[in-house]
C-alpha cells in the first residue's frame, strides 16, 4: 500500500531483497505510543494504530513492541500514565524505567508500590535476581504495598498532626475491626447501630467525605479516642492519616523517584496518599487499566481517578499495546468484548495478541443444562490437562511460578447454580486434590499471641481487649471497663486488675507457658489447651 500510493516508487526496479528491506523501515517508522503533549489518544490515532500494529507479522509485532516500551522508558517527562491492559509488560517496563533512572539520579531513592501484595513480592525477587542492577543500587529500592507505605510514614512521625500514636502502631484486621466499632457504637447508646455501619464508615474515610451530621461527626471523634487507646488504626483511616502527616510534613518522604501500580484500583483517599508522597518527586510513573478495576465494592476504589490523570496535561500519555500472556482468539475476544461494553468516560486502548497463531485456542463458551453436567466439564478439562497440571504444580513448589493453572469463577453470591443438588460439594472435592496447603497464622496462633502480647506489655490495650472477647466478657462489661480507663486515664490492665483479676493470672500463665525454655512444644499445646482453650491442639 505504502509502495502503491507513491509513482516514483512503481517505476522504481526492485532488486531482490529490497521490497523486505522497505517493509521493515516502514514498519519502523510506526510511531510509538506516546503523546508527549499530554493529550489522550485521539480515536483516530488509536484505530490507525490498531491498523498499522494488526498487519505486522510475529518478528514486527516483537520489534515494535521493544522499541515502544524503550522509548517510554527512556522518556525524559517527570510525570508519566501508562494505561494499558493485562499482559502487556508493565513489569519489565518498570524494571528499565528503575534501570533508567539509577545512572540519571545516582542519589535518588526509588519507590515502587501497589497495594497488590502479589505484584510487590514478585517485582522484588525479580529486581533482586536482575544482574543489570548492582547490589547498592538494590538497597537504593524499595517495593512495598501501599499501607507499608502508610504505615512506615506514620511510625517515622508517631501518627498524623490529628491523631497522635505511641510507637509500634497496631492494624486492625477482621473480626476485630468489628469489635472496635461496637466499642465505638456502645458509648452512643441514644444511636440505633443499625443505621451506623462499621462499612458505612470505612466507605466516607476510603471517599475523603465524612458525613457531616452531628451523629457521625460524634461517632468519629470517639473512634479516633479509642483508636489513640488502642495505639492502632484501621487500614481504611490509615491511608488517610499517612495522606495527613506527608501533607504537613514532607521531609517524611525521602524517595524521589516514584511508580506506582494498578492505581485504576485505588479510592480517593489512596490518591490523596500518593499525591502528597509526590509532590516534590522528581519522577512518578503511574500505571494501571480502568477495564481491569476490580475493587469498586471491596474499598470504593474508582477508575475515574485514572481516567483524570489521562485527561491531565502534566501527565504524558502512554501505552503498551501487544498482549504475551494470552493466545490470539482470547486476546481478540476479550479486546472485543471490553470495546463493545467500555463506559463512555472509559480509555480506549489498543490491545493485541503479540503473536499471530490462528491455530491457537479459542475463548469456548459451553452451556450446561444441569449443574452436574458443568461439574462433569470440569472434571474432563481437568483430566484432559492432567499432565500439564502437575508439571504446573511442581513448577509452583519449585517456586517457578505462584500463578494458578485453572482459575474456576463463579458469581455464587448472586447465582446459587452450582448449589443445587449439592453440585457445589462436587466441585469442591474434584479440586481440593489439587488445593496447595496455605501456611500462615491460625485461629488458635492468634490467640496464644494475644494473651502473650497482653502478658509482656501491661499498656497494650489492643491486646487486653482481644482478651476480654477470648475470654467471653459479655458486651456490657466491657463497655464498662472502657469507659473507666478512659475517663480515669488508665490502662485497661489496670482497670481489668481491679475487676476481673482472675484474667490478669491468666496472661500470666499463658506468657509463662509460651516463653518457657523448659517445656516442649507439645507440652506446650497441651498446657494452653488446658488453659485457654485450644481448636486444633
């Protein structure tokens, strides 16, 4: 087409090997996908890029895809969005911007951070594992979630200008965020708890608007009192309080050099966090796809903060446009499938398969009368790829991949498809054979560490409230109890010493029993289950 739109060109004699030659510089010449002036992609540019990168064959398709990501790499803006879809490269493109930018400010600190606790341990071990980076300029990185983030700023400053902590700040967590708020609620016994959420309030902290109602506005100043008692916070008010001290202090802040990843994922007071640890940076590469958002319900995360940020001047725009992670068909499929249902407001994008293999598996859809049969489906899949999977599963205790082979989805909160029949047991017992066993801290752990906590710091009143709930203190009492350290300005140890003394010996017994150098550890176990009540001994 390129030669047909040029006379010169058709009476040109071809030499052999020329036309491949020509085809290659014409490929070359396809502008990467930058606008450096800030504007988004106009839809003319992106259907004309679509065009021009959807001819390409395999080995063009690769050298475009190298010569885009290197350029946006290498590009001198301070302010950089890269809004692109799922595997299109971010990961290896933030490793060269980091490898950029190490020689340009060779005494900056960089930042790396998502809240995604997956995506931060593995750009670790690969940034760790690059010989490209020096052993110095590893320590000059960090990579973390987004509330180590806020966590560490408001440890450095002991809290925020309006609340402030004692060292070893505490993160409330499921079910004793719950617990927190019914102390919260109980000194409001005029409320009716009901109309006054515990998710209620998560969602006005995670949105920076709090109701301003005269209710709320009380149930929030109790909150942040027992909050200081308790030396902890939530992770909701956590951001906000980091947002708050990084915003009257910035010296917390020591890292110049800033990216941050999967922000379509991020509320209002996440961003307020990421703005103020950024602005005096002296580069920020934010990345992320509003198609992908994921958390909408889960944390009041909203894409539209990153289709602001696209819409920014001050930010260049940017995107990767070739997919190595899924087949031809899946890819096509799914671009076409976010295409035709994408908001208005939403970005548009260029997403394709970087390799052309027609041959390759196609997206199957595949109805199921009864949920039997789709169990049956199921089990034919997996003994179809029976090989395949255990090469997977030795590949994950190898530590090769943390990937899973098969993900099984099913919106059973809305569809009780599988339920009926007992079909869901099915399932269940078909894939548990294939379950990896989760090591982490148990129930019963968690209680022994309570008690333990409690035994070893006398002013731990997180942990003397854990207590009272392990130990079954009805509601009332322990209401009561808060109330007194409070207005007498004690610890509840104190005040749990006076009344219900029989727990202090009991924190007592179990600390002892714990750090005993003399006792095995089942002799342990069976000491506690004695004593407080083990599930699993």
């Amino acid at each position: 087409e390129a030669l047909r739109s040029n006379r010169d060109w058709r009476l040109r004699k071809i030499e052999p090997g020329a036309l491949e030659s020509l085809v290659k510089d014409f490929e070359s010449d396809i502008e990467s996908l930058i606008n450096s002036d800030g504007d988004p992609f106009s839809s003319g540019q992106l259907e004309q890029a679509r065009e021009s990168l959807s001819a390409m064959d395999d080995a063009a398709r690769k050298a475009y895809r190298t010569k885009n990501s290197q350029e946006i790499v290498a590009h001198a803006s301070k302010r950089l969005l890269i809004v692109s879809g799922p595997g299109t490269g971010k990961s290896f493109l933030f490793r060269d911007r980091i490898k950029y930018w190490l020689p340009l400010f060779p005494e900056h600190l960089v930042y790396v951070s998502s809240f995604v606790r997956k995506l931060v341990i593995d750009l670790e071990k690969e940034i760790e594992t690059d010989t490209d980076i020096s052993e110095d300029d590893v320590k000059r990185i960090t990579v973390s979630t987004l509330h180590r983030l806020a966590r560490s700023i408001l440890e450095t400053n002991h809290g925020s200008p309006s609340v402030r902590f004692a060292p070893h700040i505490q993160v409330l967590v499921w079910p004793w965020t719950k617990a927190v708020w019914r102390d919260v609620v109980d000194f409001h016994s005029d409320l009716d708890s009901s109309n006054f959420e515990w998710h209620d309030f998560e969602d006005q902290i995670q949105m920076e608007n709090l109701d301003s109602s005269p209710s709320w506005v009380a149930l929030h100043a109790t909150y942040t009192d027992l909050c200081r008692f308790y030396n902890c916070t939530s992770f909701a008010d956590m951001i906000t309080l980091a947002a708050e001290a990084a915003e009257a202090k910035p010296s917390l802040v020591s890292q110049l050099l800033w990216i941050i990843d999967e922000y379509q994922d991020f509320n209002k007071s996440e961003d307020r966090l990421i703005r103020a640890v950024t602005s005096s940076a002296e580069a920020v590469l934010i990345a992320g796809d509003d198609d992908q958002a994921l958390y909408e319900q889960l944390k009041s995360s909203s894409p539209a903060i990153i289709i602001g940020y696209y819409s920014d001047s001050e930010f260049v725009n940017a995107m990767l446009p070739f997919c190595n992670r899924c087949g031809f068909h899946i890819c096509l499929a799914a671009a076409e499938f976010i295409g035709k249902h994408r908001e208005a407001t939403s970005v548009e994008k260029v997403y394709l398969p970087l390799e052309v293999t027609p041959n390759a598996a196609k997206v199957k859809v595949v109805a199921t009368y009864t949920p039997s049969t789709a169990v049956s489906y199921i089990a034919d899949f997996l003994e179809e790829h029976k090989v395949d999977l255990e090469t997977h599963i030795e590949r994950m205790k190898a530590g090769k991949t943390s990937d899973p082979f098969l993900l099984i989805l099913s919106p059973d909160k809305k569809v009780a498809f599988f339920k009926t029949r007992k079909a869901d047991e099915s399932l269940h017992g078909l894939v548990s054979q294939f379950t990896t066993i989760s090591l982490g801290r148990s129930t019963d752990y968690k209680k022994v560490m309570a008690y333990c906590a409690a035994g070893l710091d006398s002013s731990n009143n997180l942990a003397f409230r854990m207590v009272l709930s392990y130990e079954q203190i009805q509601e009332s009492t322990i209401h009561e109890l808060l109330k007194q350290a409070l207005e007498e300005g004690r610890n509840l140890s104190a005040v749990i010493g006076e009344s219900v003394p029989a727990i202090l010996q009991k924190i007592e017994d179990v600390r002892d029993i714990v750090i005993s150098s003399k006792t095995t550890s089942d002799e342990k176990v069976s000491s506690l289950d004695s004593l407080i009540g083990i599930s699993d001994p």
